[in-house]
C-alpha cells in the first residue's frame, strides 16, 4: 500500500516514533501510525483523538 504520505519526512513521524517509546515494537510502531494516519485523514469522531491510545501529553 503505498500513498503519498509526507508525513514520513515531517516532524510527526519523528515525534510519533519517539513518543511510543516503551511499545516501539515494529508491529506496535505501524498499528499506532497507521490508526492516526486515518483518524487525521478521515476523523470518524472528535472523542478519538483524546484516546488512551495517544501516549504524548
């Protein structure tokens, strides 16, 4: 699946990937991006993005 996804170079891959800190096994890593990759792409509800899911403050 490949989509143009800046946000690879961008700052929010790098926070993302030095946020999860503690579950950064690689299958964790890609769950977590690819759930807010489409929670930013299509948000379904605001009250996802206050999910326990967010481990960044």
């Amino acid at each position: 699946m490949k989509a143009r996804m800046t946000y690879w170079n961008g700052s929010w891959w790098c926070r993302r990937m030095g946020c999860t800190g503690q579950g950064s096994t690689m299958k964790e890593a890609w769950d977590d991006m690819w759930k807010l990759y489409f929670e930013a792409v299509r948000p379904a509800r605001p009250q996802t993005f206050h999910s326990p899911r967010v481990r960044c403050g």
